[in-house]
C-alpha cells in the first residue's frame, strides 16, 4: 500500500492544480493566459512541474486585509457569544414572526367562519326546498 502513496500524493496535487486552475477568474491569473496554464498542468503533471508552476507563479494570492494573516485577525476579533434569549436582534426576529403568524391564523380563521356560515347557508336553503 505504501508504494502506491506517492502516486496518489502525485495525483492529488495533479487535480487539486488543475481545478482551482479552472476556478480562477481570469482577472487572477499571472503570466500566461489560463488556456495555456491548464495545457501546462495536464502536460506536465506527471513530474509535478505543471502544478508547482501554477501554484507558485500563475495565480495571483491575495493578502489578508490589513496586512494581518488569519490567526492575528481572529486573535484580534474577540467574539461576544450571546445567548439567544439575551440577543435583542434575535427576540426582535421572533416577535415578527409571531406577528406573521398571529395574521395568518386570524386570515384562516375568518376563512374559516366564511365557509361555516355558506355551509350553513346552503343546509338551510336545501331544507327549506324540501
């Protein structure tokens, strides 16, 4: 099983290159035009040429938002969890769907009365054919 690690290693790198070589815009792409980035992968893949090309050079990373990588953003950006009884935003959001169903509820309801008294209307006007 070890002997075939490479391969696959090999493989993988092959078509993770390829797609995000099909998934980046074209405004993103270095050097070559993106046609010619996929021809180079696809040739060149076997020896790792074509995707270390294109990992290195062809696509244009882009940098963190002021110049901050993830970790120092996230260690930066102290998140307050707050629970969702304590959450004025999330309250707010169930009194209005209260209200939303509170208005359907009363529409199915004179819906309902509406079509008692026709029921009703119709019982009377057949007995009274009779």
């Amino acid at each position: 099983m070890l002997r075939y690690l490479p391969f696959l290693l090999v493989l993988a790198l092959w078509i993770y290159a390829f797609i995000d070589c099909l998934n980046t815009p074209e405004e993103q792409v270095r050097g070559l035009p993106k046609v010619v980035w996929v021809i180079i992968i696809l040739l060149f893949g076997e020896v790792l040429v074509g995707p270390i090309a294109w990992l290195v050079a062809g696509k244009t990373r882009q940098t963190p938002a002021n110049g901050a990588t993830p970790s120092e953003w996230h260690r930066n950006q102290r998140t307050q969890f707050v629970a969702p009884d304590d959450n004025p935003e999330f309250l707010n959001s169930l009194k209005a769907e209260n209200k939303k169903d509170e208005a359907l509820l009363k529409d199915w309801e004179a819906d309902l009365r509406r079509r008692e008294e026709e029921l009703r209307r119709r019982e009377r006007g057949e007995e009274n054919e009779s």
